[in-house]
C-alpha cells in the first residue's frame, strides 16, 4: 500500500491539473482524513516515515528531499499539526519563526540537521549554546519541528527542563509524548517509570530535545532516564545559556554549537516581518527605512530584543515621530519589557557570590564601552573582587571572565592567538545589569541630567552635567558617602567649584578614573585618600609631589597613559605599587639601594637612558615593560636593551618605542630575557638583520613591528628562528623582498601586513601558510 501512495505523492507534489490528478489526490486525502479521524497520531507518522523511505528510495538521480516537509504541507496543510506538535502539546507562537521560514540561523540549522541524519550509531548529543533571547530554543524548536526529522526518528519529545525541574514531571510529560502513559502508570514510583521509558526508548530510534539546561545535574538527572546502550542513531538536542554545561552534556560524543547574533540585514528582515507580518520588508514605507534599520541596529543582533521591540511597533501608528522616540530609548523599551526581564533575570539569579559582583561591574560602563583585560585586572584587584590570597590576579579575572563568557552575560574577544583582549556587554544586559546593581546600592550610573542616584557604592558619570541643574544627589554631600568607585570622563565643571566639605565623602574611595587633576576644588594630589587602589587620570603633563606617598598609601594602580610624569623618586616609597602606567616617566634607581618595589609587575614607560641593572633588581618581579628613547641624535646607543635573564626573570611583555629624531642603534651585544612571550618595536628603525636576537626566543608568541620598526628593504630569517611565534604584524613601508619559508614559523597562526606598499611578493611558504 505504501508504495502505490509513493507514486500518487509523486504525481500529487507535480502541479498538475488533469482529471487523473484530481482523482488521486482526492483519493489520498480521503485516506489521510480517515487517519484524522482516527485520532491516530502514531499511523500519520508511521505513515509519512515510511513514505520518506520509499520516496528517496525510489529516487534514481539521488536527489536529496529534505523538501519533502514543505511540499507536504503546502499541499495538505491539515498535516502540519500532526506532524509538527505531540498531541499534547500547545505550539507556542514564535515570532523568529515565520510560517516555514527561519529568519537567520539557516545555515546553522543545515548543518545542525544534517548531523541528526548522520550515519554514527552511537547516541550523540548536540548542544546549542547562547545568552538568553540569542534563539536557542527558536533554532532547536525548529529541528523538532522538521517533518523530514520526524520521520526520520521513531520518537522525538521535546523536554522543557528550566531552572528549577521536577524529574517526576519530566518522565510523565515523555511518557505522554510518546502516547504510553496510562492511568495505571501514572501512579507508579519514579523507578517504575524510568523502566517504562527505557523499555520503550532501547529498541526505538530517538531524539530528544532537552531545553533551557542550567547544570550538570539536570543533564545527567534526563540523560540518565534514557537508555545509555542504543546503537541505533539516536540524538540528543541539548540547549543552554552554560558553556561548561553544554561541554559536559557532549563529552567527545557530539558537538557543541555557539549561538551567533544576527547580522544587521537579518535583524532588519526580522523587525520587519513581526511589524508587518505578512508583507514584510515591502510594506516598509520609505520614511521610516532609515529609522527602522536604525532600531534594529540598537537591538545588538539579539532575537529577542528585535521581537520585543517589534511587538511595540507592530501596535503603534506607523509615524516616523514615533518611530523615531523608539530608535533613541530602545534600551529603555527592552529593559521595562517584563518577558526580557524575566530571561534575563534568571541568568544574573543564578551566579554564585564570587561572580556577582565581577558581572554588576559591567553596568558601570557607557554604552557601547569595551573595557580591556588588563584593566580590569587592575579593578578587580583594588576592589577586592578576587581572592584575598590570590597569588596571581590575572589568572583569577581571566577565570572569572571567562566563567562569564561561557554564561553569555559578557561578550570577551580574544586575538588571534587565544589571549583575551576586552570585554564588553550586551546593551539589553548592560541597562538590566545596572537596575539590579542601583536596586542593591552595588551602582549607579548617570547618563542624562535627570538621572538620580540614592547612596550609591560605585557610581560612573557619563554626561557633561554642566555647570547649572546637576542631580541634586551629585550636590548633597551626605548621599556619596559610601562611594568606593568614581568614574568619570567628563569634566564636573559644579564639582570643581564646590567647597571642601564634599571632601570627607570620599574617605572610603578605592578606585577613581577622573578627567583632570580638579577635584572637588582641590588637586586630587592634596587629598588624603589613605583608601584609594586604583588611580586613573586623562592628563598630558604632571608632576608628582613629595607628600605623594604619605596622602595614597595604598596605590597598587597609576594609570596616566597620556602624561608626561616627573618627580617620579617618591613612587619608591610605595611599596604596594603593582602597575605603573605612564606616555613616559624620569623613573630610574632610587640612591638608596635599600628602596625596593617588589610587587610592582607593570612599568610603562621610562626613558631608556634610566634603566639600569640596579633599577631592574629593585623591581624583580617585572612582567610588563616600556622602554621609551627620547635622544634625537645617534651619540648614545639604546644600551638599556642590555636586559639579562638575572636581571628580570618574570618579564614577558616588552615594548620598545624611539620618539627623538635619529636612529636607533642596537648595541652589538643585545640580549633579551628568554621567558618574553610579546615584544613590540615602535619607529626603533632596527635593521631586519638585528631581529635575529628576537626570533631566537624561545618563548616568543607575538611580535609586532609597528611604523619605522625596522629599516631596510630586505628580511631575511633563519632556521631555528620564531619556532613559537603565533602572531606576526608588520608595518613596513620599504620593505621590498622578504625571504623566509613556513618552517621558520611552524606555529603562526595570524599574519598582518600594514601599508607594505613595496613588497613585491609573499614568501612561497607563508602563500602556503
């Protein structure tokens, strides 16, 4: 019977119009309505299963029918809620999926669904990983949905799991979607029906769809209901906001896929098509293009922003006006939208207390802010976020951001080689993040004149107030009295003003990132702030005073990226001092050789004819350092590059740079400290020849050679050279012939040429690489 309704599927998929065709067709919707009838939801998938056989069977060409669902439905749609959705399930409405069309995502769901039909016997999990709103469950809702996968599978059920999960539930809800669960079995024990269902599943071919995993005990607490020795290509589709999870849920047996978010132009398909529903991108009238794109724009490629934001549109008059108020308070919008809320929500409820405040952190930032690494090491350090016995910071925030990152509430880039860069923050996350950090005195952050804060801990600035109608919370003394972070880029021209009585508010200040020396009316290096960690000023030009070390005895953290610092002896009587970061500084060894800086790990920059021996023992535990050479003639050699293993054994970054008008000679006898890992050259005009010395590093991952590095128009390495090396840049405008083979650099994985306008060719062994 099977096969003679293959061939009249056949004729009935052609548009064909005869009376035969009629006639057949009528003869096969009368049998599929007697189904219908029937109530009998096993028989239609029965049905259509073995017709998928047959049809690709008996296909000659081997043409792929994936296509089949489609045709189907299209012909036949009464099909659709038999095929698509277990009979005691209600389909949700999901605006990201239109009709039969996935907006976004298609590639992924290809490739997704081709491995459920892939020829591995063993049972394979598939985990689909992703913040929440990023489509997750829209993507695994519409595998299940696939009629070509629900033919293909004997039983496929779709598990809600959640954050809070009751196994009980969870096997009756599976039983019931398999159409087995009786009244006799619904009263039995928890191992009764964990019996039935591995009965029923062992000889079955199956996929499960678990949604929304929290954990690593929920999985194993589902898995662990299914049976464990099939061999018969059955899946598993898991999905959760948790890297880790998602890693332990595939174990080698598998494959983990990261949500991405969409591109401008499908976020822009997509507002569209939930706004005007069915006309879609069409019915767009030409005044409110620019404003719409602008709004998808804002929604940061997130699914759930575009349909939540969509939602609003979609009831409101179509006047660009209005449209135009969405564009500017989209954030807004989201954030007062209780479904984004809720999502969201649970993310944050679920982070331990460790993580909680390295997360609220992010609120801090202004929009669309990417914070580095390096500085958030700095941060989180002189707020006590870490350990308190952390013998390495570094590694600690990056275990914590990365904890972060594999939740999907923090967006970390890593460079080429796997090092992480900056971090940054969903806006949806970020406004939502800042509420709860306001709601629990955490922070605050002001962005308009009217914003208002009460008591904050950490409050950031990211408007010019003015000098007339600031907050009045700004101006009230008593209500900064908690402050422990300030951050501010903008110039309080009120502040300035103010007398010295705001000065007690800050007496427990940690962290301050200010735009000028001035504040509250005074130069902050007269303040005592005996708190005070973390220092960060937007000058050009400073002085450091005597009383420096006795007003900020626990400074771990100068940051005067821009300045010029002089008067820098009495640093040396600091001896908590960790990173010194400066466009250059007059650092060099104290005359008492007594006067050390043992925990101080980042030194940027100093003059070069200040480095010495001496200077490098009193700071032992260098692992970041910037040489800076300001003579303008050729007389004096950049000798301080005499730097030996003896003298800094934990260095691992080093960056040249020559501002002064000569050229620069590199002393015959160069050597460098073989556990460097990053070095940077900056207008050094080294010959190609001298990077030699460089290249026999053993431990040497990144090189960049920035403007006027090197001179010369021929590069020429050797065997034995840069055998470590996974990032290259180049910047060099004269360089003509470079000669060199992929052995010299066996493990590069990145290459940047910038503005090599004279080079004739690549080496035929990078062309390979």
């Amino acid at each position: 019977m099977a096969k003679t309704l293959v061939n009249d599927l056949k004729q009935l998929l052609r548009s064909d119009h005869s009376d035969e065709h009629q006639s057949k067709k009528e003869k096969f919707l009368s049998f599929l309505r007697s189904l219908e009838e029937s109530n009998n939801v096993m028989a239609v998938r029965n049905l259509v299963h073995q017709l998928q056989h047959l049809f690709e069977k008996e296909e000659k060409d081997g043409r792929q029918v994936s296509c089949l669902e489609d045709l189907l439905i299209r012909k036949f749609p009464f099909l659709e809620k038999w095929i698509l959705h277990s009979p005691n399930e209600t389909p949700k409405e999901d605006h990201h999926i239109m009709g039969k069309k996935m907006i976004g995502f298609e590639k992924e769901f290809d490739k997704i669904k081709k491995r459920l039909f892939g020829h591995v016997k063993e049972r394979e999990v598939i985990a689909i990983v992703g913040m929440g709103g990023s489509g997750k469950t829209t993507l695994a809702k519409k595998l299940y949905q696939n009629l070509a996968l629900k033919s293909h599978f004997e039983v496929v059920v779709w598990v809600d799991v959640s954050h809070k999960y009751d196994k009980r539930e969870i096997m009756l809800h599976m039983l019931q979607s398999m159409g087995i669960l009786t009244p006799e079995i619904q009263g039995e024990s928890e191992r009764r029906l964990n019996e039935e269902l591995y009965r029923y599943l062992r000889t079955r071919k199956h996929l499960i769809v678990m949604d929304d995993m929290w954990s690593q005990d929920a999985f194993d607490d589902v898995k662990n209901m299914l049976p464990d020795d099939t061999q018969n290509n059955s899946r598993i589709v898991v999905t959760t906001r948790l890297l880790e999870v998602a890693e332990y849920a595939v174990r080698g047996k598998g494959c983990v896929h990261q949500m991405r978010l969409l591109t401008i132009d499908e976020s822009w398909e997509l507002l569209c098509t939930i706004t005007f529903q069915e006309d879609a991108a069409a019915a767009c009238p030409d005044f409110l293009v620019e404003v719409g794109k602008k709004i998808a724009s804002n929604c940061k490629g997130l699914p759930l922003a575009i349909e939540v934001i969509s939602g609003y549109l979609r009831i409101k008059p179509r006047e660009k006006k209005i449209w135009e108020e969405f564009a500017s308070k989209t954030d807004k919008f989201l954030g007062a939208d209780d479904s984004t809320r809720k999502m969201i929500r649970l993310s944050l409820d679920d982070l331990s207390h460790d993580l909680k405040p390295c997360f609220l952190y992010f609120g801090l930032l202004a929009k669309d802010e990417k914070i580095t690494f390096s500085q958030l090491v700095k941060i989180y350090t002189a707020e006590g976020f870490l350990m308190s016995n952390s013998t390495s910071p570094e590694e600690d925030t990056l275990k914590y951001l990365k904890e972060l990152d594999s939740r999907n509430l923090v967006i970390a880039e890593y460079n080429p080689c796997g090092r992480m860069v900056r971090c940054s923050i969903h806006g949806v996350l970020r406004d939502l993040c800042l509420e709860i950090a306001k709601e629990e005195h955490f922070a605050a952050a002001i962005h308009k004149n009217s914003d208002d804060v009460k008591q904050p801990q950490r409050l950031a600035i990211h408007v010019d107030l003015g000098e007339n109608r600031p907050p009045k919370s700004i101006i009230e003394p008593g209500n900064l009295s908690h402050l422990r972070s300030f951050i501010c880029k903008k110039r309080l021209k009120f502040i300035e003003k103010k007398s010295s009585s705001h000065l007690h508010c800050f007496s427990k200040l940690e962290v301050a990132e200010l735009p000028t020396m001035d504040f509250f009316g005074h130069s902050i290096d007269m303040l005592k702030l005996s708190n005070l960690k973390y220092l960060s000023l937007s000058v050009t030009k400073w002085r450091i005073p005597q009383h420096f070390a006795d007003h900020f005895p626990e400074i771990q953290s100068l940051i005067m990226s821009q300045a010029k610092v002089e008067g820098t002896r009495v640093l040396w009587k600091m001896p908590k001092l960790r990173h010194l970061c400066f466009a250059s500084s007059d650092m060099k060894c104290p005359k008492d050789t007594e006067l050390k800086l043992p925990n101080l790990e980042t030194l940027v920059y100093i003059k070069a004819y200040n480095c010495s021996q001496e200077l490098f023992a009193a700071t032992p535990n260098l692992r970041k350092l910037g040489v800076i050479d300001t003579f303008s003639d050729n007389l004096k050699p950049f000798s301080c590059i005499r730097i030996y293993d003896t003298d800094l054994p934990k260095l691992e970054i080093l960056r040249f740079k020559h501002s002064g008008h000569g050229t620069f000679r590199a002393p015959s006898n160069w050597t460098l400290p073989e556990n460097l890992k990053r070095v940077t050259l900056s207008h050094t005009k080294l010959p190609w020849k001298s990077l030699s010395i460089i290249g026999k590093l053993p431990n040497l991952e990144e090189l960049k050679l920035s403007e006027k590095a090197c001179t010369g128009e021929t590069w020429e390495t050797n065997e034995g050279e840069f055998q470590q090396l996974k990032l290259l840049s180049v910047h060099a405008a004269g360089l003509r012939c470079w000669e060199t083979s992929a052995g010299h650099f066996p493990q590069l994985v990145h290459l940047t040429l910038q503005k090599c306008i004279s080079l004739e060719k690549l080496p035929q062994g990078l062309v390979e690489f």
